[in-house]
C-alpha cells in the first residue's frame, strides 16, 4: 500500500508461486494495481519487482491492462514484455 497526506496513494498485491514451469522456480504474480497517479504506480511495480525478486522470484507476471494501449508502452518502460497471457519480466 502506497500512501501520502491524504491517505491511501494505491495498492498492489504480490503473491509468490511455485509450480511445475521453469523448473520449479518461484514466480510472481503482481495485480489489484490501484492507484491515483502514474508516479504512484510505478513505485509499486517498483516494489514488486524488488520484492519478488528478493524472494527469489526468476519471473514476475503482471494482471493488469491487457486490453489498453497507453498502459502497454508504460509497462514496457519497466521491463515487462507484452504476451497473449499478460505481461512478464524475467528478474
């Protein structure tokens, strides 16, 4: 949760997986990305891919504005790829 004077900034939520993909490597999946202002979003992609990656996370995958153009070239500025099931970045 990201806040300032007035409160609640935004929120994201982080959950680390395991499963039978890259050889068992943990992997993030980062969603519920809310947020007032576009510096406040990219502050919490910014925690979540510290903190995957600080959990031993290999990839993080990103639920977020499959459908919106403007948010495509924004994730991309971050490192994450634009694929048929969402957004990745290999950490």
């Amino acid at each position: 949760m990201a806040e300032d004077d007035d409160g609640v900034a935004g929120t994201a939520q982080l959950t680390v997986l395991r499963g039978l993909a890259w050889d068992g490597a943990p992997r993030g999946l980062l969603e519920g990305i809310r947020a007032v202002r576009r510096g406040v979003t990219s502050a919490l992609l910014t925690w979540g891919i510290d903190e995957a990656r600080r959990r031993g996370c290999k990839r993080i995958h990103l639920d977020s504005g499959l459908n919106r153009g403007d948010l495509r070239d924004f994730y991309a500025r971050l490192g994450f790829e634009y694929g048929y099931q969402g957004f990745t970045r290999v950490l």
